[in-house]
C-alpha cells in the first residue's frame, strides 16, 4: 500500500509519520509564498512535498509563476492543481486555466476527483472538466468517501490512476461533521442510513475494512486526517502501514 498524507500550514513537521509524500493544504487567506516554504521545510526534512495549487486564491498569472518558481527553486517535483473552494480573488476560476499556462511542465501533477459530486459544480460539468483536464494529468485524488461500491466504480471508469481519499481515524460525530462541510453527499447518507455499518467501518477507529474492499482497485490512499494527525500514526505504525 501506498499512503499520503495532507498537512496545514500550522503541521508541527516533527509530528508526521514515516509517509513520503506529503501535501501542504492552501486554504482561503493563505500565502502562496507560506505554502512554498513548507514545501522547501518538507524538502529539506527528507519528503515528498505537493503543494495544492487551487485557482480561485490564485491572484494571477504573475501570482501563479512566482509560486511555481519558487517551489521548482525549492526542490518541489509534485503539485496537486484543484479549483478551491473560495470564490475567485482574481483571474483564474477552475484548475484547467491553471494546466494550461503550460507552467508545471517537469511536475508531476494531480488533479481532483469527486466520486460523490461536488458542492460547487454541477454534475455534468464536473464530468467534462475531468475529461479536460486529464491530458495534463499523472494521477486523480479524490475527496474522502466511505462507500466502497462508490469509489470501485469511479475508479472503474479511469485511465489514470486514482489516489483514493479516506480519514484516519475518526468519530462518528466528526465524520459527519465533514462529510456536510466537503458536500459529500452520499457519504452522508451513508452514514445517516446505515450507522451500525458506519460504525464496523472505522473499528477499532479507522478505515481498515474501507482498504480492505478497495486494495483491489487501487494501492494508493490519501489520508485527510482532520486534525487527528496524532490518532492517524498511531494506526499506520500499528498496521505497518508508515
């Protein structure tokens, strides 16, 4: 198996597990010039950094070179290359405008998917901006889901590789916390509809049995840890997954 980890600004780098590739979050109001020097940080402390680029807290194509040089002056070889969830604050408003600067050339680069829809597009445009944006891409993360049938058939209709999105371990209560804010939808519902089966996926607390059903399809899981960091290296040191 093959894990990622994602990490805040605000990630003490002493505390993360023996997970190579790790991916620095660029939420609304960070700096772009922060999220490079974690990178240069992680570089330097013997990762993998992979920085999110998302279009709408990207002011620029000024804005856009300057952080790209910087991560490539910094070591940076990866880049995940989203839309955000903010509104746009400047001229870019979805992930392709980005890929098609031609400026990530050299990177290895991930793109979103969304398994279970997305709050901030429609269905059907959501399908022609994955098949967009696919020539540019080596890989899809997906958001983080608990439906296993879900993620095997998105996985099934691919031609690239999909780095399923899961949580380390986590409450009920917070799992639903998320699943509203992220608009996964059905992952809500699952959990609303089907509580004894939500609570034998994440026992002993985490997402073993998920893996489990999945390993067929994919060997690549990104964990969205939510602030659980210290619960999450816990159960990849107990399972010899880091």
């Amino acid at each position: 198996m093959n894990f990622s980890i994602e990490i805040t600004m605000k990630t003490d780098l002493s505390t993360l597990p023996k997970v190579k590739d790790v991916y620095i979050t660029m939420l609304p109001g960070d700096s772009f010039k922060s999220v490079a020097s974690k990178a240069k940080e992680l570089v330097q402390s013997g990762f993998n950094p992979v920085p999110h680029f998302p279009a709408r807290s990207i002011k620029n194509l000024f804005e856009l070179k300057e952080y790209v040089g910087m991560c490539k002056e910094y070591g940076v070889k990866q880049a995940l290359v989203i839309g955000g969830g903010a509104q746009p604050i400047g001229d870019f408003h979805c992930s392709l405008q980005l890929l098609e600067t031609g400026l990530f050339e050299g990177f290895k680069i991930g793109i979103a998917g969304h398994p279970d829809g997305s709050p901030d597009i429609s269905d059907s445009d959501l399908e022609k901006a994955m098949k967009d944006k696919k020539p540019y891409a080596d890989y899809i993360v997906t958001q983080w889901l608990l439906d296993s049938n879900l993620i095997a058939n998105f996985i099934s209709k691919q031609t690239l590789p999909v780095h399923v999105g899961i949580t380390g371990p986590l409450k009920i209560s917070s799992l639903l916390k998320f699943a509203s804010i992220v608009g996964a939808k059905n992952s809500l519902n699952f959990l609303k509809s089907n509580a004894t089966k939500a609570v034998d996926l994440i026992k002993p607390r985490d997402p073993n049995e998920l893996i489990k059903k999945l390993k067929s399809s994919t060997k690549n899981f990104h964990i969205y840890t939510f602030g659980g960091l210290k619960e999450t290296n816990k159960w990849l040191t107990e399972n010899n997954y880091a």
